[in-house]
C-alpha cells in the first residue's frame, strides 16, 4: 500500500478526477506522477491516468515518461508529440475517457498560471457532471508563493482563470537537492498561514523518500523521477 496521508488518499477515493495545478517550480508535476503512480499500486485500484494539460511548461512534462506509466498500467492522455513545440499547443483528444469511462481515476496535470489554469474553462461542463476536486501545489522557496499572502493572491488568480474553486493546498516546499529541514519547517509554517488566510485545508506536506524520516502522519513521502538533463 503507497504511504500516502489520510486526507490525500480521501480526495483520491471520493473523486473520479484530481486537478493537480501549481506556479512554475511548485513541484505540482512531480506531485501528479506520484500519484498517478500510488494509485495504480493500490491492491483495490481503479484505472488510472494522467492527462498533462500543461500547456505552459517545455521543460518538465510528464508526457515524456511514457515508460513509467507503462510499467504501472497508467494510461497516458496528451497532445500528440508531433505537436508538443508548436505555437499553440494541442489538446489530448481522449481526454472525454477521464469523464465517461466509470472505473478510470484520472489526475490532471495542469499549469498555475492565468494561461495554464483557463485551458480547465473547457472541461468545467463536464467536471461538473462528476466527483472532481482541484489541489494547489505551493512551494514556499518560489518567489511569487514566499510569504501566505501572495500565495492567497495565486491562489485566487488561478480560480478565477479556470473557474473552478481550490479545494486544498499541498504543501511541496524545496529547493531541490538543497532541501533541508529547516526548508519544511519554513513550509510548514508558510501553509499554515495561507490556510488561515483561504480556509483552505492543507491536505499534505510532501517530503523526498529516504532523505527525511519525520514520519509524521501529514507528510507524503515521493518519489523524484523528473530529472534535469545533467542529472540522468
């Protein structure tokens, strides 16, 4: 069974679909690939995909580790790759699966920004139809979610773009290799004060597998498979 917390396995098993989003360097990626990939381990496991809408992002997609999903029977939903570096990006074609196909669990990967989080205006009339729910990815190093105010101003900035409403927050502060306890703590504190601000619940806060052992009953353990081209 992934070791995943109570309250994020709960927005797993009471939605047909997870809206990942989160500001450039969040982390929401990484986060969308672990538990695309958590679920898919669950004994009682649904089918389950991953739809990369992030049409905003060139450099860390999770459309390019296909063969991760194929290892974990996880179905891949994305524009085709022939038009993945053109002007305006496609948008995955199968993606109506996500809403008619009843045993699919199906997490979106979506951009936090204005233009990345409006592509989601799209699919509202069928979100609307099933159990769905939208988390936000804050990493507390990145300068437009350092202190809980601006991260409430994202925060809003995104519902409104997308026109849908925040459900919780994912606590995913790091500074890559660089992380240090302290960093956590300073996350920590940072998510507690947006969650003040929002009334937004934060449902986890993320840490690397086998570098931190806090094992406390709040923290997602993950795994780093999106890697920059020096570290492959």
């Amino acid at each position: 069974m992934p070791d995943m917390t109570d309250k994020l396995m709960q927005y797993c098993d009471a939605n047909k679909v997870l809206i990942i989003t989160g500001h450039y360097g969040s982390g929401k990626t990484e986060i969308a690939m672990n538990l695309a990939v958590d679920q898919a381990q669950r004994e009682e496991s649904r089918r389950v995909a991953i739809a990369d809408l992030d049409i905003v992002n060139p450099y860390f997609r999770s459309r390019d580790y296909s063969s991760l999903y194929e290892k974990y029977g996880i179905r891949m939903m994305a524009s085709s790759r022939s038009a993945s570096d053109a002007d305006l990006p496609t948008l995955p074609a199968d993606i109506r699966a996500a809403f008619d196909q009843e045993d699919l669990f199906t997490v979106f990967d979506v951009g936090g920004d204005p233009t990345g989080a409006h592509v989601l205006r799209g699919y509202t009339r069928w979100l609307k139809n099933i159990p769905h729910a939208m988390l936000v990815v804050v990493n507390a190093n990145r300068p437009q979610t350092d202190t809980a105010e601006k991260a409430a101003a994202y925060i809003a900035e995104i519902e409104r773009a997308s026109g849908l409403k925040a459900d919780g927050i994912i606590d995913n502060t790091h500074l890559c290799r660089e992380t240090t306890a302290g960093e956590l703590e300073k996350g920590r504190r940072i998510c507690e004060e947006i969650s003040e601000r929002t009334g937004l619940d934060t449902v986890c806060h993320t840490e690397e597998k086998g570098k931190f052992t806090s094992g406390g009953k709040d923290v997602y353990p993950i795994n780093i498979y999106l890697k920059k081209p020096w570290e492959v």
